[in-house]
C-alpha cells in the first residue's frame, strides 16, 4: 500500500492498493469514462483477453472517500520468438476529473516498483511515448518486436528492469498469463 501526500493542497489525498474483486464494476465503468467505447477493440486487448493479469500486479487509487479514482494492470506474455518473459502494462487509467492530479504518475512508479520488486524483467505497452518516457520506457528494446493487431509503431515502449531481458527478442507478443475461470469470463462480458 502506498500512501501519497504530496499533491498539491487543491487534489485530495488518494492511496494505491492492490485491486479487489470489488473493483470490477468500477474499474470497467472508470475505463469506460475514461477510455470510450472503442477501448476494447486494441491490439493489447488481444492479449488480456480471457487472461488474468499478473499476480500481485493490478492496482486500485481511491480517493480519501474510498471511490476508485486510478486503474493500472499488467499481463503475462512472451515477447516474440526468443519466448522471453515479460509484462504488458495496460490500461492505466485515470478518472477525467483527475486529470494532472499526478494519480496516473503514482499508479506508474508504483507497478514499475512492484514489477521490479517480483523479479520480472521488462515490461512493454502501446500508448503516448513521451508521457511513458519519463518512466523510462522508449523504443529502443521494441524495434523486432510487435503486437497481435493493428497498433501504431512509434507508441510500442518498454522498459528493461533487468538490463538485457530483451535483448534479442523478436516477433509476435503472445499472452502467457493465467486463465480466466469460466464464471469470470462471464462476468467479464457482462
């Protein structure tokens, strides 16, 4: 659990901690608002389709009044041929009236924490190059590598925590995570 007290005094005070199964509903709603419609048609969602993420490694903010106000997971794959382990961040979201309330910055320090804490060695994701850069993620690792499905090259990042997890990665992003059990698979489509 992370506690952060150093918003500025106009943003409330929020904490990080792991993601419950309470969160379903408001993580999807929260997605939704944030993302739109069409946030389930993306070459990463191929990926976490039917997946759980990786264990120990999705997280909630809530606000001082208990309301999810950040959602941030990360997946399981192999990364290309080589069959090299690493993690799929995504989606991390923030609630719209939060924007630059530095929830998503938090939500991001805090997985990269976590993931480097597991052991894991790199993690990968589509999405805005330069906000990710500050966390260090950039291109370099992912020029051999690419995703399941449509997606524009210059967003597909990574981030190495072990020096050298991708070297000599190449291909195709596959899903390695566990299974969804067949009641959350339902649930998931409702």
């Amino acid at each position: 659990m992370e506690s952060l007290n150093s918003q500025p005094a106009a943003v409330a005070a929020f904490t990080i901690l792991a993601e419950d199964a309470g969160d379903i509903v408001a993580r999807e709603n929260l997605l939704d608002r944030a993302m739109g419609p069409n946030r389930r048609k993306k070459s990463s969602e191929k990926l976490r389709r039917g997946r759980r993420p990786s264990e120990g490694l999705a997280f909630s903010a809530r606000n001082a009044e208990g309301r999810l106000v950040g959602t941030v997971r990360l997946w399981d794959v192999t990364a290309g041929a080589a069959d090299r382990r690493a993690l799929l961040l995504g989606p991390l979201a923030v609630d719209p009236s939060l924007k630059s309330a530095g929830i998503g910055s938090a939500l991001m320090r805090h997985a990269i924490a976590e993931a480097t804490r597991l052991g894991h060695g790199a993690i990968l994701l589509v999405g805005d190059a330069p906000y990710y850069a500050r966390f260090g993620f950039s291109a370099d690792k992912t020029a051999r590598l690419s995703m399941p499905g449509p997606y524009e090259r210059h967003r597909f990042v990574a981030l190495e925590l072990t020096d050298g997890a991708l070297d000599g990665a190449s291909g195709v992003l596959q899903p390695a995570g566990r299974k969804l059990g067949q009641l959350e698979i339902l649930r998931a489509a409702a």
